[in-house]
C-alpha cells in the first residue's frame, strides 16, 4: 500500500511498513480513532485512512504551521497545528477524540518530547489501543538529547516500563510512578500510578518501541494453574493450583537501590567524581608547583655540570696531545713491523724455492728413510712373513699379522662409515682368526688393543668370567627425600656391583641417609649445581682417593634418570661381555653427533683407569642448563674415549622404524620406551613417563607396559608425582574428521593409518562431499565391520558444497570432546592420536595443540614454537597436525564456507587467537604436497583468501592497489612493478583489470599473477568494456579498507606512497579520498613537469568550492595519483559510470562525504602519449567529454555548487 501510494509524500523506514502490518492489522476493519504527531507533507495520514477503511477519525498534530495548508479529499482527515506536548494543544485533541485507539509520536524525535508526549497521551488511549513511538534510534545521539548509556533518554524510559509492568514482583514497597521519579522531576512530568498499571506489554524493534495498553486487572500474574493428575517427579505441583506470587523480601537487596533509583545513583556518581576531579586537580597543580622547585633545582646541577664538563674538555684536550705523541710512535713502530714481514716474505720465497729445487726432490727418499729407519727394521720381517702368507694362501696368518695395524692406523671413524654387515663380517673373522690357537709363541695371536687391554684387566681382577663393577650413582630431590622407585633401582643395581657411591646433588636427612646405606656402600651429599656429571665426578675422585678404581674391572655411571629395572640388570651385563668393546651404554645417539646417553655408561679398567678420562672428569665445571651439560660433557665424553682408541658399543641396537625414511633424521630413541623394553633396555626414562612430548610410544601405554613387566616397579612410578594422572589419558575421546570427493585412489592408505592409531578411543567421521568415483563403496566395501561398529561413521552429501561445508558438516556430526582432522591424502603416524591424548592431560584446561609434520616427498618437516604474529604472515600449522575441543567451535564456529582456500589457516587463526596453543615438537603425519587436479590448492587461486583472511586480523591497514589497462604492453609492466615495491606497515593486495587488450597486455598480466599468486589477483576481462565499466568492475572486485588506483601506463615514483596515504586518511578520518601531486610526462625523455594548478594549492583539505575555484575544475589531473575509502567507492551512484568516469565527478560524489586530501609531494608519473586514453583523444573528443562529466558532476555535487557548475558548462561547453 505504501508503494502504491502516489498522493501526498510520505516518508517511513521500511522495517515500520511491516511492524504496522503486523500490529495494527487486528484493528483494520474497526472504527478507529488515530492520531500521528508529526505531519510533514501528510501522505502518511492520506495511507492511514486507506490502511483503516472505517476509521473515524485521522488525526495529524505538527509544530510546523505550513501542515496546516494541507488540504484532503477525505473529511475523516484533519490537522492540528502546534506542540503537542502542551496543554492546549492536548485540549484541541481531546476534543475532537476523548479516547484515541492508535497514537503514533513521529515529532521531534528528542526524549523530551517522546517522554513527555507518552505521559501526556496514554492516559487518552482507549483500553486495547496501541502507542508507538518511531526513531528511537535518535535516543543514541546527544543533539537528541540521548547516548548509548544515557540514564535518562527516551529508549532507557521505555526500557524502565518493564520494570513497571512486573512491579507486583519488587518485592519493595515502591509505586509504579517512583521508578520513573527520575524521569518525571527532569521533564516535569505528571506520572499517574493508576494510569501506569495499565501499560500491558512494550515491545522493542529496531528504532521502534509499542506499548499496548490494558485494563490494570488484565496485567496482573494472576494465580498458578495446574493441569493433569500424574506428578511423579514433583508431586507438590498438584497442591500449587489457585496460589499467587508472594516475593521474597528485598529491601536488604544492594541492586534494589534503598530509597533511590538507578538514574539518581548515575547522577550522584557523576557528582562524586566531579568533585574527585577537582581534587585530583589540585593535587596536581600541587604536584606541578613541586617540580617547577625541582626543575630549578635541576638548572643549578645542570649549570654545575657544565662547568665541571668545561673543566674535563680541558684534562681531555691534554691527553690528546699526549695521544698524539704516541700515536707518532706507533706509526714508527709500524714502518719496523711492515719491514720484518718483508723480511720474513723473502725468507719463505727463498725456503719455498728450496723445496722446490731438483736436489729437494732428489733427496727426500733419503731424508724419509732417515726417519723411519727404526720403524723400517722392526716391520720388515713382519710385512716379508704378511706377504708371503698372503701367497701361500695361508689367510688367517696374514689377518691374525694385519689385525693390530688395522686398529692401529685406520681411524675409528673411517671404520664406522663400513656397511653394518661388511663391518660385522670382518669383525667375526678377525676374532676367528685372533683367537685360533697356535704353538710357536713368536707367533701368538695378534689380538686387538681392546682384547689385550681387557685380559690384563680380567688377569688384575683375578676372575675374568665375574668382573668386580663399581657404580657411582648420580641423584637429586628437589624435596631431598628418595623416591621409591631409587629404592628399587639401588636394589637391583646391588646384584651386579660389588660396590655403590651413591653421590646426591642436595643435602640428606639422616633418615634418608639411612635409606640409602642399606643399599650403596658410600653416600656423598651437598649442593653441588654441576647436574649429573658433577656427581659422577665426586664418586669417582672418592673412588680413587680410596684405591678403589684399582681393586674394580668395571665402572658404571648412572643416575635416577630412569625408572627401573623391569626384570634386573644380569641379563644386560651378560650380553654386553660377550661384545667387543671397552666402554658401552644402554643407548646411543646421533643428535648433534655420535655419542652413549650418559644415563647408564660401562667403561672397562683400562678405559676408567686412563689418564685422559680423569682429566676429562676433574674439569666438570658449573654449567647453565641441562643442554649445555649435555653438549660439553655427554658428547665429549664419547669423542674423548674414542680418540684414545677405546671402541664404543650399545646394547640396543636397532632403531624404531617410523615415517617416511628422510624425515626420521636423528630420533632421540628414549622417546620410544616401549620399544626399548622390547629391545630389552631394563630402564625407561623418567621423563617418557612424566613429560607428554617425551614420550612417542604412549605414556598409558609405556604404564601398562611396566605394570605387566614389573607390578611393584609400577606402583612406585604411580605413587611418584602427578604420572597417575596420565592414565587418564586412555579416557580422552576423538573425532577425526576426514572430508572427501573423489579419493578412491588414495583414501585408503589414510584410512589405514588412522585405523593403526595406538589410542583406541576416536570415531572417525568421513563427510563425502558428492563423490562420483566409487569412493563411498569402496569404503563400505573393505571397512564394513568398522562401518558397523561405529569406529568410521560415513556421512554422504547430495551435492557438493566445498571442504568448508563438508568439515563444518563432520563438525556438527561429532560426538567426541576433542576434534581432529585427516585429509583422504595424508597418513599420520600410530603415536598420533596417543601423544595428543597425553598432552591433553597434561597441559589441561588447554583447548588447541598441534605438531609438525613432514612432506612426503623429501621428508622436510614443518612445525614450529607458537607465535601469533608469525603466524599471521603465514601458515606453520597444518591443520592435519592441528587438536581443538569442540567448546572452540561451539564459541567461535567453524569453516568459513565463503572463502575458497586458506580455510585450515583461517580456523586455526581464529581459534588461537582466543585459545593459545601447545606446540608438540614432534612429526605426527605425512603431508602429500603434489599437484593434483582434484585438489582445491591446485584449482583456486590462493591472492582472494590470502587477503581476506589478514583483512580481517591484521592490525595493520589493507590497501588494494587496483591496476587498470588496456592494450598498454608497452607501459604495463613498470606499473606493476611499482605496485610491487611497495613497501611499508600495510596488508597489500593487487587487483588488475585488464578491458579485453589485444596488444599481448594480458600476457605480460598473466606472467605476473602466476609468479607473485599471494598478492597479485587478475580480474581482467577478455571483452573489451569500456574504461568507465573497467573501473567499476574492478572497484567491486577489491576487498581493502582503502583503495588505490593505478592506470596500466603510468607508474608510482615512491616505494612508500600507498603507506603516507593511508596514515593520511586515517589520521583525517573526515575526508572521502586524498590525492597527491603528479608528475606528467611526455612523449621526449626530457618533457617532465608538475601541474601548476597543484603547485598553487597551499592547504591539505579541500572542499568542492577549492574545485570550483580553478578553471579546470580538475585539482587532481589523475586517477594514478589517488587513494579513495573502498566502501565508497563501492557504493557510488551508477551515474559515475555511465559516460567517460572522471576525477572531477569522482571528487564532488566524495565531497560529500568528507574533505579530499591533498599531500604536496609527487610520487606518481602522469604518462602523456598518443596511446593514451585522453591524451590521445582528439580536441572534439575531449571537449565532449569534457561537458559529460561536468554535467555529471552538477548530477552528484551538493546543492550549493550546482549554479556554479551550471555557469560553467554555459561558459565553456555551450553548443
């Protein structure tokens, strides 16, 4: 109706037409008697006796005397003319109406005249009948006398008839009309109780507030009503019928507010910090009183000072000269150096011709022989017997003759790059062949260094089949009790050592003490800071203090590192006296380079009994972390020993066998302790126990482990600390989440690998997102079973929507707290799901962990510590290595369904940044990075997402720089590339536009987007537009806040323009656009100016009267040289394109809205060339072209300027 209607003008947000149609349509065919206080040009009481076909009254009331001009057709229409909210107005309406059914305040729109209007109104309307007050959006802005948090506006009176309407639940003896004495005392209102208790319901919409009225009775609570007979959960419900609402006291309640309501406590509050503001004023001009005393307290020093400086410049001054004298000296002292390396230069020249020279070379078999001669006798015989056993095909003599030379002069590293089974062959036969008998003493076995050294230490020991150990064990107790698990490892270590220092790195009670001399034979205690070497260092000087390196065969370094042992230490020991080395470790590694893990080290005598391994411990020192201990004692350790020629060896020996072979690099193997027991290591680090990212084989798992293998070892790691806690990790419940369409031919290797999960407690929900390559049968073809267990739940998507949506859709299938996810062409490792349960525990509440991961392809790991700001200019995190609770997605919800890449990047930003992240430095799946078709990474661009996603978080500004050509091959490429060197604090995008060019433009375009994919978007078009519609379509096509344009042959001369202009608009938040000077240039290299018109301008805001002013009108001369506000630009009246666009037009639509800038500083180039599209136009093109947009420009420019414009086209567009 209010479309149709063509009378008299009315005026109405829509959101109103269809309140009205709701509220007032039960009132439609009833005779009504309505009044609207604000007319204006009546059209709308010429709609509300069309709306109200029986009406009988329409009433207008207007302050404005020209209303009552007005003339209708109708008689049932009429006007009142003056304030409605006085007395003799509300006389004359009373008069023609006594009760009204429709009131409806549009006047003057203030909370004085909306609040006084209700009370002055609402007594009038009839029992049934409806009072609307329009825009109360008004009541928000200050010359409305309102504010967001204005306590006495129109919006909060109305609010504060809530409280009105539930007065009988108070619990407060309070009239209706106190509540609102606030209100009353500053608009001079009269506020009837009675009156009061007739408002039924207040309704709210946007900047709409109804108020029904009713009979007081109908407003009431009234008694409870019950229905039915059967109350078995609450059966006291069926004797609540007929009972009314007695409200518990609340007088003693603070938010009651005593006497006074919530608007008096605002205005006392306000008052208490005026008066806290004077004093804090005073206090400060005290304040300042004092420092004016100080300041001049500080000239005095400052006076001082200058005079003490004065003398110091003049001590100073002296010792230049002294410096002087001696800088004289050194150079003299430098002409005598420059002279004896002179001399020494000649000296080696002569010394290097020598050994150059005929009778050098000549000689030097002589000079060799000279020094060798002893070593030549002695090994004469011996190489003439190797030889001639060599061709007399008697092997094992010439390998029994070779052996001590093939340790003697072939380093142990060169031995160590032989093949595993070369190197294992070789050593069996040259055992073979060192232990076979023979009866010609001269002809002994050659045995090896480390065999000789290990009889004669077996020959000292006296029993060589039972070696004496002596174990120093290292400790420390943050608590300095000792633990139980020390207990049992002390226990067991007993059976296969003879004798135990047990050295503390705190001080012991004397109940500990007596603990532990049950069990070791020494015990040394005191701070010491020197971790677990600086122990091993003490055992050892007592050992040797007290003579008893010489009455041991081996010595064991070990500490309480470890939980331990599972079935004894014997076995161990017994396997290692059958290998072939002089010092050995549980385990080795290769980080940083070879070496034993210091935890459990053997050395055999002549090893611990050297020289260089005293030393070695004598110079353990303080160090400042447990890295650096590691680093200058546990890897030195190794080298040492084995530069002394002593061979190394390991229990275990095999190495766990997980991922892709090039990531695996060098694996700390005490992160796999339930391998190591399988291997048969008796001890598991503490660390693999207690620590959630020390432990890759499960630390449940590693627990029940020990339970089996140990129960009384078990009961004493679960009685350590907080490690029970860890068992409740078995209980943390997954939902993996795995989108697909068309991945019949790689899914079931991801499938298999979440299937192999150590953890058992996870759903995996696959979303098929409309495949059509058999994918969904294949799937209930080979996994029915954990189909129908419920361990893969399969839900199929009719059509596709995209990842997003099919993500979103797992999200909202999943049962399970904890959410994961697995792309259909990705694997993750066993430990996957059992590392992340462990680090939930540990870190809890923690809502976001992630891991890193590995490509497939050459096995780089990806995967870094958290940092938000690092992570904002690109993605570490992957989402298949990325664990949330599901609260994440209930508080900040899922995919962006809009966004076409980047979607993984852009949750994963969203949720840390509420939620920090666990980072696990670990590799938990391998990542697939190939170019498949099917993959959205190789389908979409990444630029629109990429931008999109920074638009939104960035801190920092985001600028599109949009680029428009055609045919410009000649030009283009230095617009972009001035685009590119932009440089500053900015998210930038570049968008180009190309109008169909047919010169190689789009080519030169392409090269471009494809090589820079993150920033550059090409939106050009293969048709040729139009320059005004080119324009258009790429102003629609940017996504930042602020715009700069660029035509494709020009180009910007400062690397920093788009940053100085956007600080520009930001800082002056009231202008539209800003523009800066231009420099044009001409056909000739040499044809450079600036515009005169800019060189004039003394001022950097400009209205459209500074346009006005210059004949041209043009201030900017170039679109090249502007940055606009994005979302007016995008909101630009259709009219600015329909001709040729300009940047007269351009400037007066932006007037408007705000100043134009302008910076006096050039930093773009105007290229003037026949090619160009208005430097190339001929003088009747320009000229016509010249009138459109002037004409354009009275169309957008303020009223003011249009007589202006207007005299100019007559001026000098006329004919």
């Amino acid at each position: 109706m209010h479309e149709a209607h063509a009378g008299k003008v009315s005026d109405k947000w829509s959101i109103y037409l269809d309140t009205y149609e709701e509220v007032l349509s039960d009132l439609r065919d009833k005779p009504v008697r309505l009044l609207e206080i604000g007319v204006q040009n009546g059209g709308s009481l010429e709609i509300w006796r069309k709306f109200f076909p029986k009406a009988e009254l329409v009433l207008g009331c207007d302050v404005d005397a020209a209303c009552g001009e007005l003339e209708f057709d109708d008689r049932e229409i009429a006007i009142v003319i003056g304030d409605a909210d006085s007395a003799e107005v509300e006389r004359q309406i009373v008069s023609r109406a006594k009760q009204l059914d429709v009131i409806i305040d549009d006047g003057s729109h203030k909370s004085s005249g909306i609040i006084g209007n209700f009370a002055r109104y609402f007594p009038h309307l009839s029992d049934g009948g409806i009072y609307i007050a329009e825009d109360m959006h008004c009541s928000y802005w200050e010359s409305f006398e309102g504010g967001l948090y204005d306590p006495l506006s129109a919006l909060a009176f109305f609010k504060r008839l809530v409280d009105v309407i539930n007065s009988e639940h108070w619990g407060i003896a309070r009239s209706r009309a106190e509540v609102l004495a606030s209100f009353a005392e500053k608009f001079d209102l009269a506020l009837d109780a009675e009156v009061l208790s007739s408002v039924h319901s207040v309704e709210f919409r946007n900047s709409l507030c109804v108020i029904r009225k009713r009979a007081p009775e109908r407003n009431v609570l009234g008694p409870r009503s019950i229905a039915g007979s059967e109350a078995l959960v609450a059966p006291g419900a069926l004797s609540a019928g007929g009972k009314v609402s007695r409200p518990p006291d609340q007088t003693a309640n603070p938010w009651t507010l005593g006497s006074t309501t919530i608007e008096d406590e605002i205005v006392a509050g306000r008052q208490v910090d005026e008066r806290q503001l004077m004093q804090a004023i005073t206090e400060r001009d005290g304040r300042i009183a004092a420092l004016n005393a100080d300041m001049r307290g500080v000239e005095r020093a400052i006076s001082e000072s200058r005079e003490a400086e004065r003398r110091l410049k003049a001590e100073l001054a002296g010792r230049d000269r002294k410096v002087s004298v001696l800088e004289a000296d050194l150079r003299e002292l430098t002409l005598q150096a420059q002279s004896l390396r002179k001399r020494l230069a000649s000296s080696e020249m002569a010394t290097l011709q020598l050994r150059q020279s005929t009778s050098w070379r000549i000689t030097a078999p002589l000079r060799a022989l000279s020094r060798h001669a002893g070593a030549l006798g002695r090994n004469l015989g011996r190489a003439f017997r190797l030889v001639w056993w060599l061709a007399s095909g008697q092997w094992r003599r010439a390998l029994r003759a070779a052996l001590p030379y093939y340790h003697r002069y072939v380093p142990v590293k060169w031995r160590a790059m032989l093949p595993d089974r070369v190197a294992q062959g070789l050593k069996r036969r040259l055992i073979y062949a060192a232990t076979e008998p023979t009866s010609q003493p001269w002809r002994r076995p050659l045995q090896t260094l480390r065999r000789i050294r290990r009889d004669r230490a077996r020959e000292r020991s006296g029993t060589v089949s039972n070696p004496k150990r002596l174990a120093v064990f290292a400790a420390y107790s943050e608590s300095e009790t000792i633990p139980e698990y020390v207990l049992i490892y002390l226990a067991e270590l007993r059976k296969v050592c003879k004798t135990i220092i047990f050295v503390a790195d705190n001080d012991l009670g004397e109940s500990e003490k007596l603990k532990i001399r049950k069990l070791a034979d020494t015990v040394i205690c005191g701070r010491h800071g020197e971790y677990d070497f600086g122990s091993y260092k003490r055992g050892y000087f007592h050992a040797k203090e007290n003579g008893l390196l010489d009455r041991h065969d081996e010595l064991v370094l070990c500490n309480d590192s470890c939980f331990g042992p599972m079935s004894g230490f014997g076995e161990m020991f017994d396997t290692m006296s059958r290998e072939v080395c002089e010092f050995w470790g549980i385990t080795d590694s290769r980080l940083f380079t070879y070496h034993l893990q210091s935890y459990f080290i053997c050395l055999s005598a002549d090893a611990f009994r050297h020289a260089a391994f005293a030393a070695f411990l004598a110079g353990v020192r303080k160090q400042r972390n447990v890295q650096d201990v590691i680093q200058q004692y546990e890897l030195k350790l190794t080298e040492l020993l084995i530069s002394k020629g002593f061979e190394p060896g390991v229990f275990v020996k095999k190495a766990p066998a997980i991922g892709c072979a090039p990531s695996r690099g060098a694996q700390s193997i005490e992160h796999f302790p339930r391998f190591l027991v399988e291997q048969g290591s008796p001890l598991v680090k503490i660390k693999a126990i207690r620590k959630p990212a020390c432990n890759l084989d499960g630390i449940y798992e590693t627990l029940q482990l020990v339970d089996r293998k140990a129960p009384d070892l078990y009961r004493a790691i679960i009685g350590f600390g907080d490690t029970a806690k860890y068992l409740a990790a078995r209980d943390v419940a997954f939902s993996v989440i795995m989108p697909t369409r068309n991945r019949a031919h790689c899914i079931e290797q991801a499938i298999d690998s979440m299937l192999a999960q150590s953890h058992a407690n996870f759903e995996l929900v696959i979303v098929d997102d409309g495949s059509t390559d058999g994918t969904k049968d294949l799937v209930h073809g080979r996994y029915s079973e954990s189909i129908d267990s419920g361990r893969i739940v399969y839900v199929s998507a009719d059509e596709p929507a995209g990842v997003s949506a099919a993500r979103n859709q797992g999200l909202r299938t999943a049962k399970n707290p904890w959410i994961a996810y697995l792309d259909s062409d990705n694997t993750v490792r066993p430990y996957f799901l059992s590392v992340f349960a462990q680090h939930i525990i540990g870190f809890d509440p923690k809502k976001t962990f992630y891991g890193q991961f590995c490509r497939k392809e050459d096995g780089y790991i990806i995967g870094k510590a958290f940092d938000y700001d690092l992570l904002l200019k690109g993605n570490y995190i992957d989402l298949g290595v990325f664990v949330h609770h599901r609260d994440c997605f209930l508080e900040l919800g899922g995919f962006d369904e809009s966004l076409r890449r980047l979607v993984d990047w852009d949750l994963i930003l969203t949720y840390t940044k509420i939620h920090e992240p666990v980072f696990i430095p670990h590799v938990m799946m391998e990542y697939t990075s190939g170019e498949e078709p099917s993959r959205i990474s190789t389908r979409e661009p990444i630029g629109p997402a990429w931008f999109s996603i920074l638009a939104k978080r960035s801190p920092r500004p985001t600028i599109s720089t949009l680029i428009l050509s055609y045919n410009q091959r000649d030009y283009i490429e230095e617009a972009i590339e001035s685009a590119l060197a932009q440089q500053g604090e900015f998210v930038h995008e570049i968008v180009i536009s190309d109008d169909g060019s047919t010169d190689g433009t789009q080519e030169v375009i392409s090269r471009y987007s494809d090589k820079f994919p993150q920033l550059i978007r090409n939106v050009s078009s293969l048709e040729n537009r139009g320059i005004s519609e080119n324009y258009r379509h790429g102003f629609a096509a940017v996504g930042g806040t602020y715009v700069a344009t660029l035509e494709g042959d020009d180009y910007w001369t400062d690397s920093r323009k788009l940053e100085s202009q956007a600080a520009f608009l930001m800082e002056n938040k009231g202008c539209s656009m800003v523009f800066s000077k231009i420099e044009v240039r001409g056909p000739s290299k040499w044809s450079r100016h600036l515009l005169e018109r800019q060189e004039l301008l003394d001022k950097h805001l400009l209205s459209g009267q500074d346009f006005l002013d210059d004949p041209s009108m043009n201030l900017i001369g170039n679109f090249s040289s502007c940055m606009f506000r994005t979302s007016l630009m995008q909101a630009a009246p259709p009219i600015l394109f329909e001709k040729r666009i300009s940047e007269i037009a351009v400037a007066f639509y932006l007037e408007n809205h705000g100043k134009i800038g302008f910076m006096d500083k050039a930093m773009s180039v105007y290229r003037q060339h026949s090619g160009g599209a208005w430097s190339g136009s001929t003088p009747e093109a320009q000229r016509k072209s010249g009138r459109e947009a002037r004409l354009t420009v009275k169309a957008v420019a303020r009223n003011e300027y249009k007589r202006q414009i207007q005299e100019v086209i007559n001026q000098r567009y006329a004919g």
